[in-house]
C-alpha cells in the first residue's frame, strides 16, 4: 500500500480525495496499486462535511500528516509560501515525497525546494501548479526531452481570459464583465492576483525554468494586467484581424531568454485565439517537433484534482519498483535575462487626435525618427469634440523606441490624453 497524506482540504483537495476514493478500483485495476488516503489535515473542521473520511483520517494539524509513518506521499495544497514551505521541507527532511499544486511557492522557493529534495531523494511533483487538468508539465518534462524549447505563449489565467473574452463577444465594458465573472464565482472577490498577471506570472515561471533550465525568477518576467484594456481597442483589434488576450510568452535565442505576461495581439487564425471562456492552453515549439497545442480546463476541484492524482500515481509506481531517485534535475543554467526596453516585436498604436490637416504626418514622422515604419492605419471620421482616433499598426520596433517616440507625440497640442499601445504576438506559426 502507498500512503497519502493531504494538507488542505478546499476546492483542489476535496477533488483529489473523491478522484482517489470513487476511482480507487479503477487506478488499481490499471495500475495494479493500492493506493490509499491516510491522513487529511484541515484547519477547517467544516470541510469534511459531505465526505465519506473515516474515522480517525481528519486532523486539524498538518504536522500530524507529515509525521504519520504511514504517510509515503505528502500532498500540500493550502497555497500560499507560508506555512507550506516549511511543511513541505519537513517532510523531505523524513524522505517524504511531495505533491504540490503550489505556483507561487514553486515560483519563488524552486531552488532552496528542488535542491534539499535532491539531498534526501526526494521528488516534488507538481503537474497541477500549471493549467489545472493540462498535463503541460509532463509534456515539456518528458514528451519534449529531446527538444530544444524555442518559444512558450500560454494563456494561463481562466478568470483574465473569461473577462476578456465577454469584451470581445459581447461588447463589455472591463468592469461589467470583471463584476459578471464575480457573480459567477470565476473571480475572485479581490480579483488583483488574476487581472494583473500575478497568477500567470509565477505558472511562467516554472514552465520557463523547466523549459529553457535557466533560475530565472520572478521578478525577471514583465508583467501588465488587464484592466487598461478598452473595448474601443478590442474592436480595432477585430479591425485588423486580431483578438487581444493576456499572454504569458517565453522565447530563448542565443542563450539569451526574453518572459514576459501582459494583454497582446494574436491573429484570430491563430489556434490559441480560438481559446476562450475559463479554459487556458500552451503553445510549445520544439526544434525538432514543431508546435504542440495543450488545451483544457485550467482549474476546479476536478481538472486540478486529476493532475494531483497522476502525480501521485507515477509516484506511487516509482515507489513501488524501486526507483526513489527524483526526475527533476536541479542543474540550472544561468542565461541573459533580455529586457522589455530591447524587445522587438510589431506593434498596435492609438492616438486621440484632432480632426486637421497635418496631424497625421507629424506623427509618422515622430515615429519615422525613432526607426518605427507603419505598417496600417485606421482613422475614424470627425467628432463633435474635435478629436478621433489614429490607429496604427507598426512593423516590428524596439520597445524603448516605441516609449520614447510616444512621449514624444504625447506632448504634441494636438494629442488629447496618453496614447495607448499593445505589443502584437505573431504566434511562430
């Protein structure tokens, strides 16, 4: 028998428990396993409530998990950097191996986490940190091993996706849809973690470190949110055959890594445009693979839950065979950082400017001073205030150019307000 203790018992440690208690024959007759929940600590005693635990398996102590010799498997699902971290390093310390569903924690501790784990051979498995029920991590870990990763365009946050998706549908204003997306349940009262790319930032971050095996860190990947988008940019957007989603985008070249998560264009014949609602998917492009498309649902207790439970599962057969020597290798490499300031991509543009000859051509030629050619131009009819706008769709530019010519234009008398600009994501096709 593989013991399993589970610390938390909310959305993703209720599903991993019904998964193992209502497919329990199933997993034994594929697998031949007898694997088994132990332990279940929770410091809300109400959580257990609608469950079959018997008597004597629910705690209110984590420690009471990590130290029940019975317990082979320690799953921590309570979120957060603290206490998990130190849960977590105590049971290594035992020569317990680790499920963990915890992107913030692998984001921040992976180092100080992988490295003590190797000491105690130990391994940390972690498939439902990243894309819920996607079995992303497995798929760069193992399916992709013998590529070279190019490029990585995630979208990874079902709650930032589903607000931008009802602007596209449905016209939406940002906080109409945002304030929808809170009745439904899909945001979060304090929705800060999801609209501004904190969420997908830190699942970047691990896939980034697994795909390119380079430490880079958080505070590494440049990261916008959300909440500046406009349906008036959605709908030039469709103008111009693009939708606009937040991207978490990955790509090395020449050892040098460039990370970033912020709301960008992608054409809409792009597969991942196509990826709407709360579902998230992956795009990774292998040298000797191409591209792959991993899509599904992102979270829930059950998505979530299973890529809690094929964790497990490997786990338990590795355990079970002999093979207790961890599959993540800790050598790290460490890689230029590339900047936002040096990134060069296409660019969408929008002015609000006055209706009057000339105007257009003071601007292009702003830009033409900072090596910045227009590639498309929209510009809409006159308004009683005296002011439309100018959109423009740029070649490929540098970014430091692009700030720099726009607080140029910025303080023409004939701008109202800031510009707005969005970087445009090709997709490597």
């Amino acid at each position: 028998m593989i013991g399993i203790g589970i610390i938390g018992l909310g959305t993703v440690g209720t599903g991993t428990y019904k998964i193992l208690k209502e497919h329990f024959a199933l997993i034994k007759h594929r697998t031949g396993l007898h694997i088994e929940v132990v332990k279940i600590a929770d410091i809300d005693l109400k959580r257990r409530k609608g469950l079959t635990i018997e008597k004597g398996i629910f705690t209110s102590n984590a420690l009471d998990v990590i130290n029940d010799r019975k317990v082979h498997i320690v799953v921590e699902l309570i979120g957060g950097i603290n206490p998990a971290y130190d849960y977590i390093l105590s049971a290594i310390k035992q020569g317990k191996w680790i499920v963990t569903a915890n992107k913030a924690l692998l984001a921040e501790k992976w180092d100080k986490l992988f490295n003590v784990a190797a000491r105690h051979n130990c391994e940390i498995g972690f498939e439902a940190s990243v894309c819920g029920g996607i079995p992303v991590i497995r798929a760069i870990r193992e399916g992709l091993v013998g590529n070279r990763i190019l490029y990585i365009l995630g979208i990874l946050n079902g709650t930032s996706n589903y607000i931008l998706s009802r602007m596209t549908d449905e016209g939406m204003s940002f906080n109409d849809a945002l304030q929808e997306a809170q009745r439904l349940g899909i945001a979060e009262q304090d929705p800060t973690l999801d609209i501004e790319g904190i969420d997908a930032v830190h699942k970047l971050c691990i896939l980034t470190r697994l795909a390119f095996h380079s430490p880079i860190k958080v505070n590494d990947i440049i990261r916008d949110g959300i909440s500046r988008i406009e349906p008036i940019d959605i709908g030039f957007a469709k103008e111009f055959g693009y939708k606009i989603k937040l991207l978490a985008v990955a790509k090395e070249r020449n050892d040098t890594i460039e990370a970033r998560v912020e709301p960008a264009m992608l054409p809409v014949d792009h597969p991942m445009s196509n990826v709407n609602g709360v579902y998230n998917a992956t795009y990774v492009v292998g040298d000797m693979t191409g591209p792959n498309l991993y899509y599904g649902k992102g979270a829930g207790a059950e998505p979530t839950g299973s890529a809690v439970v094929s964790d497990i599962v490997d786990m338990a057969l590795r355990m079970r065979e002999g093979r207790k020597t961890p599959i993540i290798s800790v050598s790290m490499v460490e890689k230029k950082i590339r900047s936002g300031e040096e990134s060069r991509v296409p660019y969408y543009i929008r002015f609000n400017a006055q209706d009057r000859p000339g105007v257009l051509s003071k601007i292009s030629g702003i830009l033409a001073k900072y090596n910045i050619s227009i590639s498309a131009v929209i510009q809409k009819g006159r308004k009683e205030s005296g002011h439309v706008p100018i959109v423009m769709l740029t070649h490929e530019a540098i970014e430091k150019n692009l700030k720099q010519a726009k607080r140029e234009i910025n303080k023409l008398p004939v701008i109202k307000g800031e510009s707005v600009h969005i970087r445009i994501e090709e997709g490597m096709l």
